[in-house]
C-alpha cells in the first residue's frame, strides 16, 4: 500500500490497522516525506495533543507558513491561521500548533462541538484553563472567530468526564433542552451510591451516557469481568430508582442521531425549548 510518495506498508499490515491508526501513519508520512517539518494543525494537532475528535479526519492539516489562500492537494490542507502567529511546540518528533492555539482553531474551523469536545477534555485532564485559551483567542483576527471561541469557551468546563458526556450536552443544548447538573452525587440509606453523569432535579431525571468501554478495557474493568460490571450497574440504577428517580441512558449510537437522543430525553419527561445555534458554526458530526 503506497502511503504517500516513496513510502509504502504491507497489505496486511494496512488492512490490521483501524481507521483512526490508519489515519497516524498518513500524518506521519506526510512529516517524512516533508521537504522541511511541517506544523501540524487543526484537526491533526489535536490529535497529537491527544485531545478528542468527533470523526477521523479526511486530510492532514497542516499551518500554512507565510501568508496566502488555504488550499488542499494530496490529502494534505493547508491552512492560514485565524491567529496573526499561532504558537508552536513539538511532541514525539512532530511540530504542532499549541495546545491553546490548537483549541481555537477548532472552535473556529471545526465548529462548536468540537472546540467543546477539545476545551471540555484539556480542562478536565489540567492541561489548560479557560484564562489562557481566552487570552490566544483575543488574538484572532475576525469578529467573527472570537464570537465562536467565545461561545466555547462560555459553555465548556472540566465536569464532563469523556467525549461522549461533552457531545451530549452540546447537542442537548442545540435541541434547547433544559441544563443539567454535571456529576451529582446520590446516596440511600447504605451510603454512597455514586456520581451521575447528567440531572435535572425538577424532572427528577438521572442521565447516563454509556461508551460501553467501561464493559470491555481492563482500566475500567479494574480485575472485574463484563457481567460483573453490567450487574454492578445495574444494583446502581435499581438504588436510583428506588430513590424516586428515573434513569434514562444513550449510547454513542444514539448521539450519531441527534432524533434518537432527542427522542431519549422526550420520552423520560424533558420538554425541548427552542433549539439554540452556538457561534453560528455546528459542522462537526459523528
């Protein structure tokens, strides 16, 4: 399989890869084939940041050095920078627009889910804070482009403990659902039940997102096997319930349709208000 001019991988190897690897090593066969090392931004930044991604890209993005029109070839876009000089730094050998710079990039070329998915996971993990990517984002050149970093920045925090939660509150807050709590804590009379990932205490409303890799990766399994988790679970909601609760839960199946989660939310008692446009910018699906 020819990856880019010069550089080839095994069939087999190829067709062993998922598509997010697959799309590492056209990243870094694009740096090797580079006649100068490139600066990865947008979408391939992140990802080398480690920060979540809605999709697997379709090109490679890489800063535009001087100034001119971005344009695409071969897989790779160019971009010119919303920021007069966005910050560089390196990780693994790759050079990469800055974490911060990175965030506002999103959030004014990706759209507002994914410069919430990107914001919401560095600020929970303390690898930025709201200060420090409004400081870079005031140094955008268009009106426009700080109204939707600002709109980012306005809705994110650090409460969301995955992608999957932040996408959820993006797209509830799209369908004008009303605002939950993050992460409220329940107990019964035997103690700690836990902490839930949404509530709305006038519906009496608990909301979990479900990634199902709690059911399969042995750091969430914690020595225990998949049934034991699922019945663990499950005792979890029944104390919920037995509180006067009700427990609806989705899947990332259900945020690749925003009707499913909409329909989710509507059937366990949440009336939608008028669906709301963040920053004009919403293009990022799953």
């Amino acid at each position: 399989m020819r990856i880019r001019q010069g550089l080839y991988v095994t069939s087999e190897r190829w067709a062993a890869l998922d598509r997010w690897d697959r799309y590492r090593m056209r990243v870094l066969a694009v740096h090797l084939a580079a006649h100068r090392p490139p600066v990865f931004c947008h979408e391939t930044a992140a990802l080398v940041h480690g920060l979540p991604l809605v999709t697997v890209p379709s090109h490679v993005h890489v800063q535009q050095i001087a100034d001119g029109s971005a344009h695409s070839r071969g897989g790779v876009r160019r971009h010119c920078s919303s920021l007069a000089a966005p910050p560089v730094t390196q990780i693994s050998g790759l050079q990469v627009t800055s974490l911060e710079s990175t965030i506002v990039a999103l959030a004014v070329g990706s759209g507002f889910p994914a410069g919430v998915l990107a914001l919401d996971d560095a600020l929970r993990r303390g690898m930025t804070n709201l200060r420090q990517v409004s400081e870079l984002a005031q140094m955008t050149r268009t009106a426009a482009a700080q109204k939707r970093i600002t709109a980012v920045l306005d809705f994110s925090c650090g409460d969301a403990e995955s992608p999957g939660e932040s996408l959820s509150r993006v797209q509830m807050m799209v369908m004008g659902f009303p605002v939950p709590e993050l992460q409220h804590v329940f107990s019964d009379a035997r103690g700690l039940i836990g902490r839930v990932d949404f509530y709305w205490p006038q519906a009496r409303l608990v909301g979990e997102f479900d990634g199902l890799v709690k059911y399969s990766k042995p750091e969430y399994l914690n020595g225990r096997t998949p049934s034991e988790v699922v019945i663990e679970e499950k005792r979890r909601e029944d104390r919920l319930r037995a509180l006067g609760l009700r427990v609806v839960r989705w899947t990332w199946d259900d945020l690749r349709d925003p009707a499913l989660l909409r329909d989710l939310l509507t059937s366990a008692g949440l009336v939608p208000g008028r669906p709301v446009i963040p920053g004009r910018v919403l293009r990022a699906r799953v």
